[in-house]
C-alpha cells in the first residue's frame, strides 16, 4: 500500500495526473471536504463552499423518506431492494429483476419509470441483449432502484405516480427536505436542474454535502425516526454491497472489501461521497473538470491518508486508485495517480 501522497490541505485542490511514458499529458484538480457528524471541517483541498449540483451521490439521502415514510415496511422491502433505493446500479440481471419484481409487488410496471432507458453498463450484460436482439427499458437505468423507490412511498401516501419527478410534486419535496435538513443548509437558494434521470437536482456546497453523509453514518443526534432510517440504509448497503452500482465498480468494491467500514456513493460529473460510520466522517469530492477516473483516484489517496484503507482493500481497490493505461494491444503506457504520488 503507497504511502499518503497527498499534499497538506488548503486553498489548492488535489491534483490527479495522466501520465503517458515520462510526461504528464492531462491534469485534473479535485476539491475535496472532509467533515464530521458535529459539523467540524477536519480537511479541505480546494473550494468546498462553492454550491455542486451532487447528481447520484445523494441517492442514500435522497432514500431517507423512502423508509421515514412506512413505506419499506409496508411493502416489505428486503435490504437488497433498499440498497438499490441508493444506488447507480450497472443494469446487471441482479439489479433489472429485482426492480421489475419490486414494481409489480406495488402494483406498478416498467412504463410508471419516469427516468428513461439507456443501455447496462455492464459490457457483457448489454452484449447479451444485443445477442438477443433486446432493447433497454427503464429498468435498466442506472437510476431505476431509486425511482422504484419515489415510486413506492407515493403509493403508500396516496398520491400520484404520474409527474413524482416534477419539482413541486410531494415526493421530491420531501426528498429535498431531508437534503436540507441533513446538510444544514437552506437548499432554496440554491441552484435547481434537472438530473440525468429526470428528477430534480439541487447544488449544495461540497462542505455541507460531506456532513449530510457524516450524520447518515453516524446518526446519533438526529431524531430517532431518522436516525434508524439512516441505520437501516446503511445496513441495507453493507449487507448488499453489489447492489449500489455492481461488478467491477468502484462503490461496490470498496465497500465490499472494507467490510462497510467505508460506505461509497459517486455521482455523475466527478461527484463522490463516502461515509466512515466508525468515525463519524463524511467525505465529498469533485473533479472539476467532471472526470469520473480523477475521481476515484483522489477518493482512493484521501483515505490512505486518513489511514482508512487497509492491505486488503488497497488490493481490490488498487486498479481504481492507481489507474494504468494501456494501448490497444495492451502495452502499459502510463497511469492515472496523484500528482505527488508521480513525483509531479
């Protein structure tokens, strides 16, 4: 396992390189927020007050409501399908089944998904319904576990399932509730889009994100409805961990091989957001430049040098935090690290 390569933190953001033979081709600068469940800012590299929009990585708080509501007790929802409530899963046949059988068990279908279709991005997963002359649905969006999940808790309250993804619809209301409340942070005046999958996204501050993921893993001061909630969604993602993105991906490996020591969550445009419930921590990430490969290379360095990675997840995770390049007939041509880490 390397040793810490990261600079002190301060006003300069971490910066990952892409080096191809001896020269540094691109660089990436990442800002970085660590902060406990109290509120404290432990470390920072770069701007973490500017307002990012979080895209998936808030998924494990945007599924708050889906168990404050009684709606996973009332349709009885295994860990698997609460896991899948908080994940950017890779259409796998593990994750498109469960939220097909999900939604009939609610008395939904494919067609109630309002988060479109795209192709898994699992390669042998998508090749064998090439083979078979398939096309994606809504369940194989990476998002469908989550919508099933909107989908579900405006079943139990009555309400429509038509439009749950319009800003103004109770379900996204209380969605972003909960992201206000977690984080501290009055999300009102901040900026509002639209997320890839058709649900409202709202910028928060790198700071406050890292310190909503703080409180959902350790919840200690949080009202007890909440707090289980965050307990039962932290459960539900250890116990499952292929189900938060799956095969060969980096949340699902880190968790898996840290044993739930570290929870992981990465959004869409370099976000990243992990969780050490032991601790007390949350940390959030962004590349600025929205790469998803910087990202999962400076995750990887912050937790060495929060002496949060041990041998035996540095070994699962080590392709991810010391990402080789290759050319096409596989001859190693340079690698993606810190910037320190390559002496840069």
């Amino acid at each position: 396992m390397p040793t810490k390569n990261l600079p002190p933190p301060g006003a300069a953001p971490i910066e990952i390189v892409v080096t191809r033979g001896q020269w540094v081709e691109s660089r990436h600068a990442v800002a970085c927020a660590v902060v406990d469940a109290g509120g404290k800012t432990l470390a920072a590299w770069g701007d973490v007050t500017t307002p990012v929009y979080p895209r998936s990585s808030a998924k494990p708080i945007q599924a708050l409501p889906l168990v404050e509501s009684g709606a996973a007790d009332a349709f009885g929802l295994s860990q698997a399908e609460l896991a899948l409530a908080c994940a950017s899963h890779s259409g796998e046949p593990i994750h498109v089944e469960k939220v097909g059988a999900w939604l009939q068990r609610i008395g939904l279908a494919v067609d109630d998904l309002e988060c479109g279709g795209h192709w898994p991005y699992h390669e042998a997963s998508m090749q064998a319904m090439v083979s078979r002359g398939e096309r994606p649905t809504a369940l194989h969006n990476n998002c469908s576990g989550k919508h099933a999940g909107m989908l579900s808790t405006a079943r139990h309250l009555g309400e429509p399932t038509r439009f749950y993804t319009r800003l103004d619809h109770p379900v996204q209301e209380r969605v972003i509730r909960a992201i206000s409340e977690m984080s501290g942070c009055d999300l009102g005046k901040f900026p509002t889009a639209v997320d890839g999958c058709s649900i409202p996204t709202v910028a928060i501050p790198l700071a406050a994100l890292a310190l909503a993921l703080a409180r959902f893993g350790a919840p200690a001061g949080l009202a007890p409805a909440r707090g289980a909630a965050c307990r039962r969604l932290a459960q539900a993602i250890t116990a499952d961990p292929l189900m938060i993105s799956g095969h060969q991906r980096f949340d699902s490996t880190l968790i898996q091989a840290s044993g739930g020591r570290v929870l992981s969550k990465g959004g869409a445009e370099g976000v990243q957001v992990m969780v050490l419930p032991e601790r007390g921590l949350g940390i959030a990430l962004k590349a600025a430049d929205g790469a998803p490969r910087a990202r999962e290379v400076a995750a990887a360095a912050v937790l060495v040098w929060l002496d949060a990675m041990d041998e035996a997840t540095w070994t699962a995770l080590q392709d991810f935090a010391e990402q080789p390049l290759f050319s096409r007939r596989g001859m190693p041509v340079g690698r993606v690290v810190p910037a320190t880490a390559a002496g840069f």
